[in-house]
C-alpha cells in the first residue's frame, strides 16, 4: 500500500512510518518540524526514516491546503494517518491559537484532501483527554464527551465530529484513535516519564502533581503502533469509527516513579503540587471495541516498558 503519514517527525508517527516500512509499504512523510519541542530530537527521528526503501520525506504544514492538494493529485494513497496535531494539555493553556491552526484548520485540510482525491480510508489521532473529567472508570467509547477540560480537549472532540460529518456527508470511511499515554524510546520531553528521567539525573526535585494521587494508562508505543497498522489495514471497519488504544491498566503515578528509580537507579527528590488546570486525576481505557475490530492486544507493562524507555534515553544523550 502507499500511505501519507502527517507527523513523521514525531514521536508515534515516527515508529509508525518505520514499521509499516519494514512490512514493504510505501510512505509519504509529512511534518513541518515544529519548535513546540526540540528540533533537534525530531530531526533525528526522521533520520532513521530517510533513505530507506519506499519512503519519501516531506516538510511542509498542514494549513498550507495547496501543498496538500498538490501531493494528493499527484499520488494516490491507499490509505491515509494523521498523527501532526499540536500536542499537550498545559501548553494549550498559554498558546490557544496553536491548537486552533493544527489540530482545527490543519484537520480540515485534510479531511478535505482526502475527500477530494477519494481516499479510502483516513486514521487520524484522536485522544483520552476527550473523556474530560469523567469518574466512571474504565473510559468507554459510548461515555458521554461534551464536557471537555482544556482545549486541547476540544479540538479533539472537534476532529472527531468533524470526521463524522465527512463520513455523513462524503462517504470518506474515518477511525478515530483516542490514545492513553503513549510512551518509550524517541519519546516526547513534555511529557512526564522524560521530565522525570531528566530531573532524577540531574538531582533535582520531580514535580508531582495532585501530590501523586494520579493513576495512568501508560501505553508502550509499538503496542500503539499496533493498533494504528490494524486501523490503516483490516477489513470490515465501519465507515465511522472511534475507538480506545490504551494499555487497560491505570497504573498509580507513584508506582510508575518507582519502577522509573528502579530503572535508572537513582532514589528521587520529590515536590508534591496541586492538580494543574486541565488535567484529570486518572485515565483508563476499556479496549474491547479495539479488541473486537482491531485484534488489538497490548503486552508491555511498565516493568518492561519503561527500562527500553532509559535504555534509548541513556543512549541518546550518551549517559
């Protein structure tokens, strides 16, 4: 199959496009290389992609409708997974026009790409943070989400019915993912297993949010990348689908931090803080509609998970 991945650059699109590589697709990347986090770490992750058999790298925005349009008429594409999206719950807090620009008028750029060139299918990432502050656990696809929480949030309820409509109106077949805490190797330094890794090595304090009263579903990256393979590929999906990849355990933060300690060898100094605006105290996905439609079943725990996590850290910054 040939297939356009926005986001190759990143972190999940990034192993993405690697593995569907490996399984003799072709990719079409595309990223504009954002500063929100280090370039450098996102350049080094497209490295491992360019030159390789069947991949073709493109830098270039998603808002910018009339590149699109041109890669779209002069390809055709199987299939099509948008993972660019302007990432992370605080920083929508102080950069709001951001989370507007990507994930609302990049979104429908694509939408409107894919409609036009037919595609078959569109992927596209949505996320848990949809579940708002929801208490009834485990998150399930048919729980109500019209109480988001940030906008972040927001924008990815917004993708979700903006899907919907295409699908309604255009016949475009969508599947949303809504992701759980997606970590491992070449992951993101916004997010806390990085910023705990940083800080323990450093010795300096971890900072703890609602003072460690916070469970997780953390899911090891390749299982995601598993599921996003089985979205892109199998058959029989309906034409309008979201669905929960996340690990099905909601593991305690403060035995996340142990297993960490345990890993890098280092006891940490901690700073308990209030809850931050946005946040929510715990996550957890019911998995059964990804394990009906998607075959989908995660095997990494944290035990396993996030050592590979230190191991790639330690070697990338040559620990």
């Amino acid at each position: 199959m040939n297939i356009f991945v926005t986001g190759t650059a990143g972190f999940i699109g990034s192993h993405l496009a690697g593995a569907l590589l490996d399984e003799g697709h072709s990719v079409v990347g595309f990223d504009n290389f954002n500063d929100y986090y280090s370039v450098r770490l996102k350049r080094a992750r497209h490295a491992l992609l360019t030159g390789r058999k069947g991949y073709t790298g493109i830098e270039g925005d998603l808002c910018d409708a009339t590149l699109l349009g041109k890669i779209f008429s002069e390809q055709r594409f199987d299939a099509v997974c948008n993972l660019a999206a302007q990432a992370g719950v605080r920083y929508s807090l102080s950069h709001p026009l951001a989370y507007q620009k990507s994930n609302l008028e990049g979104f429908l750029n694509i939408l409107e790409a894919c409609r036009h060139a037919k595609v078959p299918r569109l992927v596209y990432a949505s996320s848990s943070s949809v579940y708002g502050g929801n208490t009834k656990l485990p998150f399930s696809e048919s729980d109500p989400v019209d109480k988001p929480i940030s906008l972040y949030a927001a924008t990815k309820k917004a993708n979700e019915l903006m899907a919907h409509t295409y699908t309604h109106l255009f016949g475009l077949q969508t599947v949303g993912l809504r992701f759980f805490t997606v970590y491992g190797p070449w992951g993101r330094p916004d997010m806390a297993l990085w910023l705990f890794t940083e800080a323990m090595l450093a010795g300096r304090p971890i900072q703890v949010f609602n003072h460690g009263r916070m469970r997780r579903d953390f899911t090891y990256v390749d299982d995601i990348v598993a599921g996003v393979k089985a979205s892109l590929l199998r058959p029989g999906l309906a034409p309008y689908e979201v669905l929960n990849l996340g690990n099905h355990n909601a593991e305690n933060l403060m035995d996340m931090i142990g297993v960490l300690s345990k890993s890098l060898g280092v006891e940490p100094k901690t700073e308990f803080l209030p809850m931050q605006a946005g946040d929510v105290e715990a996550t957890y996905a019911d998995i059964t509609q990804a394990e009906a439609k998607l075959g989908f079943r995660p095997t990494t725990s944290i035990a396993l998970g996030i050592p590979k996590f230190v191991k790639w850290y330690r070697d990338y910054h040559k620990l």
